[in-house]
C-alpha cells in the first residue's frame, strides 16, 4: 500500500496540481466565464492523460507528516502557474492595443459590465481578445501549455522550484511584457496615425469654416473611419498576433524545459 501510494498516488496529485496551477492564469482555462466546476475536471482530465507520461519521472517519497506536502503542493502550483502566465502574455497583449483604439475611436466611454468575465470594457477591446483567443486555440496553445507542464519534469521535479527557476521566469516575463507592449502599439498604430491626422483635418476645416460644429461631426467620422481601418488591417493584426504567439509559446516550452536558465 505505502508503494502504491509514493509510486502511483502521489505523482498523480502533484501532476494534477501542477496542470491545475495552469489554470489560474492560463487562457481559456483560467477564464471566469468558465465554471469553477468544469475548470476543475477539466484539471483532472488533463492530469489523467497527462499522468501516465511523466509517471516514471516524478520520484516523491511518501512523508510521514501530511504536512510537509503542503511545499511541494505549493511548488507544483507555481509552476504551473508561471506557465500559464506566460502563455497569457498575447491576449492581454492584444486587450491593450484594443483598450487604446478604443479610447482614440471615443469608444472607450461606452465600457459595460461583462458578467461572464467578472470586469468591464468596451466592443474594440473585447473583439481583439476573443480574436487572440480564438488563434491561440488553433495554434494549439492549450496543448502547448499541457506539453510544457510535462516536460518540466525534466529540469523542475516536485520540490523543484527554487530561486534560479524564478529568475529565469522573471526576466523571460519582462521580456515578454515589452514585446507585448510593442505588439500592442503595433496594432493600434494605424488607427491611432489615422486619428492624428483627422484631428489635424478637422483642425483646419474649424478653422475656415466656423458655421460647422467640428464636434458633432468629427466623432462619428473618427468612428467610421477607425472602424474601416480595422477592417481592413484584421489579416496584418493577425500576422503580427499569430508571430508573437509562436515565439511567446516557443519561450515557454523553452522555459519548462531549462533552456532559459
């Protein structure tokens, strides 16, 4: 019985709070609009599948105090946890440079409450989200996650997790929070170039022409013309999402396995 429970029963648990530490910050399985509920069988669906790979590779022995559990608990759920932050790093990417056309079209004034997220925001914003969302699907991302919690076993066994891990994920998320912020400008760049220059348009035209009221005819042109902008510019956004998505991905996997350190 103590065999079954060191060899079998404890490297599952751990494995399962590793891939359950991916799921407070990783997309789509940390989300809010997901029930706590399903997010956790999802955990023990993803633990039982990934379980029996990494089984040979996780050698915990069974402590006599319960207590003395609660580190390597805590290690697993770290890991896990950095993992699917660094995976996140796009889509927040993407809700930044949604947050600034928003407030450059005026649209950033209509922010609702998004019951299902648990926060507000506005149309751009949530539309440049959910497409980031929807591409990291494709590409694979959740499997992705999956593969670098797996692999992690190699360079972070249970207990693993300690101060040269954590440099290592510092700097790689500083990192990636200024490629993200660039891949933020990047994609509000045309619309905020087409803003200037209507500002300076409308500029003029109140200048020579007092009679109109640069106000009410300057906002919904702002819109109109922010908003063809954006259709016309989706496939670049998409190419310049889908770059960063491979190399976000690309540094995490590299990360899980201790090519970062």
């Amino acid at each position: 019985m103590d065999a079954w429970l060191s060899d079998v029963l404890l490297p599952m648990l751990l494995v399962l709070c590793r891939i359950g530490g991916i799921a407070i910050f990783g997309p789509l399985l940390g989300s809010p609009a997901i029930p706590l509920r399903i997010r956790a069988l999802l955990s023990v669906a993803l633990a039982a599948a990934t379980g029996p790979i990494v089984l040979g590779q996780v050698q915990v022995p069974m402590p006599h105090d319960p207590w003395m559990l609660l580190p390597l608990v805590g290690g697993e759920i770290a890991i896990g946890a950095v993992i699917g932050l660094l995976a996140s790093i796009p889509l927040v990417a993407m809700q930044i440079a949604g947050l600034l056309c928003g407030q450059q079209l005026g649209l950033g004034f209509g922010r609702f409450y998004l019951p299902a997220m648990d926060n507000e925001g506005d149309a751009l914003e949530q539309m440049y989200f959910l497409l980031a969302l929807v591409l990291f699907v494709s590409v694979g991302g959740i499997e992705q996650m999956v593969l670098a919690a797996a692999e992690s076993y190699r360079w972070l066994p249970p207990g693993g997790f300690g101060h040269e891990s954590a440099v290592s994920a510092s700097s790689m998320l500083v990192g990636l929070l200024g490629g993200a912020f660039e891949l933020a400008l990047r994609v509000a760049a045309p619309v905020l170039a087409i803003v200037a220059l209507e500002s300076i348009a409308l500029g003029f035209v109140g200048r020579t022409v007092p009679a109109i009221n640069v106000l009410s005819v300057g906002f919904p042109l702002r819109i109109a013309t922010g908003v063809a902008v954006l259709a016309f510019g989706v496939g670049a956004v998409r190419m310049a999402l889908d770059g960063f998505l491979d190399e976000t991905l690309g540094l995490m996997r590299l990360w899980a396995t201790g090519g970062a350190g």
